[in-house]
C-alpha cells in the first residue's frame, strides 16, 4: 500500500496525531505507569489516546472499577469522529475487513510505528490476508515491488470492481501513457480492449512483462486455428520461431491483422530482394498489385512449398490435374485449361484453338503455369516471365512475348516463334 495515499478511519476530525510529548493528563489515569504506560509510547498515536481522553472511546462500567464498554459498536464507534468516511459504505464494492465493521483488523486504535496507526507496513499488512506467494513470482509488477498497493487499490473502498482506484480500462494509462492510445487504432487486439489483465497479471507473474505464459503459447490460447500451423511441413520462420511481435503489434495497430506496418512493407522487411524486384517491373500480379502477399502465401506456414495456402506443382513439367493448380483456381476459372477449344474463356489462343490447353493439359509434360508467367511482376503484358529457370544448372530460358491488336507472338528458347491470331 502507499502510505502517501492511505486514508485513515481513526483519526478524529479535532483531534489529529500528536506526539506522545504533548499528551493531556488522562481523565481516567489510564496511561499511569503501572497500567497502560507503553499506549503513548509509539511515533504514531492516535488523536484521544495523545489527548489522554480514552472515554472518547472506552465508557466506564458503572460501579466497577477498571471495567470498561466501546462507546458505540464496531465501525460505528470510528464514525463519530470519522462522518465523512460514512459515506464510503456505499460504495459497490467495499474492502472487506471494512465491510465487516473490522477497522482495527488494519488499524491500531491506540498506538504504532506506521503512518495512520497501520499494524505494520502497508504491503505486509495487506499478506496478511493476501497470499504473498501470488505477489512474489519472477516478475513484479513495479507498485507491488514498492509495497505501493494503494497505487492501484483503495484501501477502503471504490465504485470498481477490485476495489481499484480508477476503472481497469484506465487505470494502467495512468502509468503506460505510452499505450494510451491503442483503444483509438483502426484494430484494437480484443483482449486488449477489453481489459489489460486478459494478458497481463497486475501483481507477478514467472514470464516477462507479467505474462502467464511465454509467446507464442500465450496466442495460441485465442488462436487454436494458428496453433495447428505448429507442425506445418514448410514452416514461416517467424512463426516457426515463436516471434508473434516480428509481424504482429500486439496491442493495436492501424493495419489490418494488427501488423506492425503495411502488409506489403512488413513481407519486404525480410524480402528485401523482392521488393527490388517488384519494384523493377511494370506489371505487378494483382494481388502484388494490391499488397496482398496473403492472398497466396500462409504467414504461419503451409503443406505446400513456399507457404502457399494451396497446391501448386514445384516441377516445370507435370502431367494435368485440376487440384495441381488449385491456388491459381482461387482467382482464375479452372475452364480456361480444361477445353481445347473456345472463343469466349481466353484470349490467348489462335482461332477457337485454346493455347492454355495446349501448354498445360498434357499428361506427360505439361507445363505448370509459372513457365510463361511471372507469379510476382513482370515488365512483360500478362505477367510474361522475361526467362524461366531450366534444367538442373537452371539455364534462364528467355520468353520474349508481343502482344498485337489481334493476338501476339512468342519467341522462346524452347521452339521455333510462333504467332496467333484470335
């Protein structure tokens, strides 16, 4: 508890603490030497005991010598002199050795060496009720490390719940004023906006910065569906590491997913050569286009290589199957490779003579589509790849494309130019 903050029930309006020097002589002889001498003894005393007037609280029994009834029951007795406190039993949620009419469970009525005739100091008057054990764990929390429980608590009573000095939503601001305006981002993290001890223990805890449990099992505790990326085949290093906070503002953010900066800009963070190369070229995948690297790559980890959310073959050549390209399917009709011929699904073909199909649906050497297309960007219409790996020494194959009013034309390293016409 915080000393400073404390407020006493015991002290009378007109009758403040005085030193035990400046002690009226007692109506009543109580504090003679061989009686009660040690009662005004302490640095702290209460206001009638350093008065020497103990009838203010103790009425003598009527023909019985050193007999003595309370002047009043329970807490009753401190309100006589202590009217303003009334008040504070309204209160919704009151301390419950106040509750119970209990000041002297905290308070010596008479005399002590602690500020407001505390029975001891304040954080280890609070033990004894409180187990210590939950307030003494790896971590502690800075005001309970000070003893400073009142930082936090009214000792006595408040209109919140924990019997907290200001409502949980804001009470944590009064010190992280760094935090202050997370509730005001375009994405709050849930837990967050709820309450800040979703995450943190106000007290201790054995993780740093009073977590209950190390990242990312903390995560997985809301995100079970994440937590089943553990296992993944092809794991994101980050994800695989533990390091939530490498991609992800944990307590709010103005992008989507709580990233820390733009979806496109954290990917770079680590891809730099992409953006290089991204940024070279003329024509951009839409979902490049529009920064939208999730569109195709899990950030957690996937079965597929290169984390893509669904299949696609690592071959240049492999027969066809529908399934192979179900990432390209997402976006693309799965049509445009599946007739020979048409004049409606594609442009790339030459009379009603499908072009897709020929490249593709083959049951031997088909070719996937990234043998023509550049999945990322490219300075060619269509995303035409500029050169694709080949061959085990990955010779770069060159694919150079010319799109006319009424087809184009390919001269590539793998046959002889070729034209079409719609």
């Amino acid at each position: 508890m915080r000393s400073g903050i404390l407020t006493i029930l015991l002290v009378p309006a007109a009758l403040c603490l005085v030193p035990p020097a400046v002690s009226a002589q007692d109506d009543a002889g109580c504090m003679k030497a061989d009686c009660h001498a040690d009662l005004g003894a302490k640095k702290w005393v209460h206001g009638p005991v350093g008065a020497g007037i103990c009838t203010v609280c103790h009425n003598p029994v009527e023909n019985k010598d050193h007999e003595f009834v309370l002047a009043a029951e329970k807490e009753e007795l401190c309100f006589a002199c202590h009217e303003a406190k009334r008040d504070m039993m309204l209160e919704e949620n009151v301390h419950t050795p106040v509750a119970q009419g209990n000041c002297v469970g905290c308070h010596d009525p008479h005399t002590s060496d602690f500020r407001f005739t505390l029975k001891g100091e304040a954080a280890d008057l609070c033990f004894n009720c409180h187990d210590k054990a939950a307030f003494s764990k790896n971590t502690v929390h800075g005001p309970v490390a000070a003893g400073d429980c009142n930082a936090c608590h009214n000792p006595h009573a408040s209109p919140n719940e924990k019997q907290l000095v200001s409502p949980q939503e804001k009470l944590c601001y009064r010190c992280h004023e760094e935090k202050k305006g997370i509730p005001q981002k375009r994405h709050p993290h849930k837990p967050v906006a709820e309450k800040c001890t979703n995450c943190h223990s106000p007290h201790s805890n054995d993780v740093a910065f009073l977590l209950p449990q190390s990242m990312p099992d903390l995560c997985f505790g809301c995100h079970a569906d994440i937590a089943e990326h553990k296992n993944a085949s092809h794991p994101h290093a980050p994800f695989q590491a533990g390091e939530c906070t490498d991609c992800h503002e944990i307590h709010g953010s103005d992008f989507p997913k709580l990233f820390t900066v733009a979806p496109t800009e954290l990917c770079f963070q680590c891809h730099d050569e992409m953006q290089e190369f991204v940024e070279s070229k003329k024509y951009p995948h839409g979902p490049v286009k529009d920064g939208d690297c999730n569109a195709c790559h899990d950030p957690h980890g996937s079965e597929n290589h290169r984390i893509l959310r669904k299949y696609f073959p690592e071959e240049f050549y492999t027969s066809f199957a529908p399934e192979k390209y179900a990432i390209c399917f997402e976006c693309h009709n799965e049509q445009i490779v599946q007739d020979a011929a048409t004049t409606t699904l594609t442009d790339f073909r030459d009379g009603d003579r499908n072009l897709h199909y020929l490249h593709v649906h083959k049951k031997v050497k088909g070719r996937s589509c990234r043998a023509c297309h550049q999945v990322h960007a490219s300075n060619q219409e269509k995303h035409i790849r500029e050169s694709v790996p080949f061959g085990t020494i990955n010779w770069e194959l060159p694919v150079k494309y010319t799109k006319t009013e009424n087809g184009g034309s390919c001269r590539v390293g793998c046959h002889a130019p070729k034209e079409y016409r719609r």
